[in-house]
C-alpha cells in the first residue's frame, strides 16, 4: 500500500513539475494556487465532457441503478482510501492496501445480492401482473 501511494504521489509531482517547468518557459507567472485552480478546473470540466454523455445516455436507457453503483462505488474508493491514510496519519491502525481492496469487494459484493434479489422481485412482480392480465 506505501509503495502505491509513494507512486501515485510521485506522479503527480513529476505532472506538478512539467507544468511548473510550462508556467516558467513560458512565463505567465501563475501561482501555485492559480495553477490548481487551472488544472483542477480543466481536468473536473474534462471529466464532465466524457461522464456527462456517458450518464445521460444511461438515464436515457432507463439505468439509473448503473448510475447510483458508478457514483456510490467512487465514494467507497474515496472513503476507504480516506479511512487507510487516517490510519497511516493518527497511528490508528495498519495502512493496507489489501484493506482497501477487501471493502471495494465487500460493497461489489453486497451489491451483487442486492441486484439479484432485485431481479428475482422484479420477475415474481411481472408474474403476478401477468397472470392477473389473463384473468
């Protein structure tokens, strides 16, 4: 998990770099808080342009539920993420990547019982409306 997170962060400073090496090539003289709210404001209307589509084609198709499952599931990545870092900060616990994982997995599959006793409701209820239809 350490490994991972020293990764990710070390990605983002290389990106931080590059653009800090672009901001004084050029310079525009941005300062670090205008940058973030550069990057970060371009980066989340990116996001837009590709989810936006993506989303109201699905709503369009009636799959709302695939929308609630995308949203909830990126709150449990953000959460046990959260909840692994305030271990690793307070002391509190172990920092564990294998405990992110077996959360994600708890909810993925908590949510494939949920989704199959949907369905099951779902075709008992077309049953009964079916058959009283015949009669």
């Amino acid at each position: 998990m350490k490994e991972l997170l020293y990764w990710i962060v070390e990605c983002i400073a290389k990106i931080h770099s590059y653009i800090l090496r672009l901001n004084d090539a050029y310079e525009y003289n941005f300062t670090d808080k205008e940058l973030h709210f550069l990057v970060i404001g371009l980066m989340g209307m990116g996001f837009i342009f590709i989810i936006y589509p993506i989303f109201k084609w699905l709503a369009k198709h009636d799959h709302v539920m695939v929308i609630a499952w995308i949203y909830v599931f990126t709150l449990i990545i953000v959460i046990t993420f959260a909840i692994e870092i305030g271990q690793k900060v307070t002391n509190t616990g172990n920092m564990e990547f294998a405990d992110i994982m077996m959360g994600v997995i708890g909810f993925v599959v908590m949510f494939l019982i949920f989704a199959i006793i949907r369905e099951v409701y779902k075709a008992i209820r077309s049953l009964i409306r079916g058959s009283k239809e015949d009669e």
